[in-house]
C-alpha cells in the first residue's frame, strides 16, 4: 500500500513540476480587433490610419504596397500634407514575441481641392 501511495504522490509532484516549469500563461500572440479603414483626403490635408490590437508588448510597422515606411512604427500613421504621390494601398504589421498579425490592406485616395462629386438622380 505504501509503494502505490508513494508512486502516485511522484506521479502528482512529477505532473505538478511540468505543469509548473512555464513560469506562467504561455504567451498570445498579437489579434487585431479593430481594423485600419480607408481614407479619402483632400490634397494637403492630413490622412490617418488607425489599427486597435490585443496582446502584450506590442510592436507596429507600417507598409505602403510591399514597402516598409521607415519610423512608422505606432498603432497610428499619419501622412502630413498629403499629396498624390501618397496615394496607395497601406497595412500594418503587428508583432510580439510569440507572433504577428497582419491588417487588412486599405486605400489612401488623394482629391484636389477643386475635385467634385455630383449625384444625378
């Protein structure tokens, strides 16, 4: 009776012992919970994108078609005095240490001030 007690206490210490050996949750990776949107501006103007994430030591980079946006690197990008050559599609990259998340790609559309839009019903 003593050695079946004795094993199932080892059983429990060695379960204990591996179970405990994580330090803690298991890290998540990043998930994005509100999307960046696409923007239409008037030239000139400023244009913002915004991504709201979940997740612990977060780290943002923002990219234009494939290109990485040098010192983009908040949840919010904002293009001062947008002009045409702005103009493109925008998405960011959101990481920490157990992973990444990718945005949906959305569109910056750039108006001159004397574009108009009119409606005919």
């Amino acid at each position: 009776m003593q050695s079946i007690l004795h094993r199932r206490r080892s059983v429990l210490a060695l379960f204990l012992v591996l179970v405990g050996c994580g330090g803690g949750a298991a890290a998540l990776g990043p998930t994005i919970t509100t999307q960046p949107s696409s923007t239409t501006v008037v030239e000139g103007s400023t244009a913002t994108f915004t991504v709201v994430a979940s997740g612990s030591s977060l780290t943002y980079q923002w990219y234009k078609g494939s290109a990485l946006v040098s010192g983009a690197t908040a949840s919010s990008y904002s293009i001062s005095n947008a002009s045409s050559s702005d103009e493109g599609s925008y998405y960011v990259v959101v990481s920490n240490a157990a992973g990444s998340a990718t945005s949906q790609t959305v569109t910056l559309t750039v108006t001159t001030s004397g574009d108009a839009s009119i409606t005919v019903k």
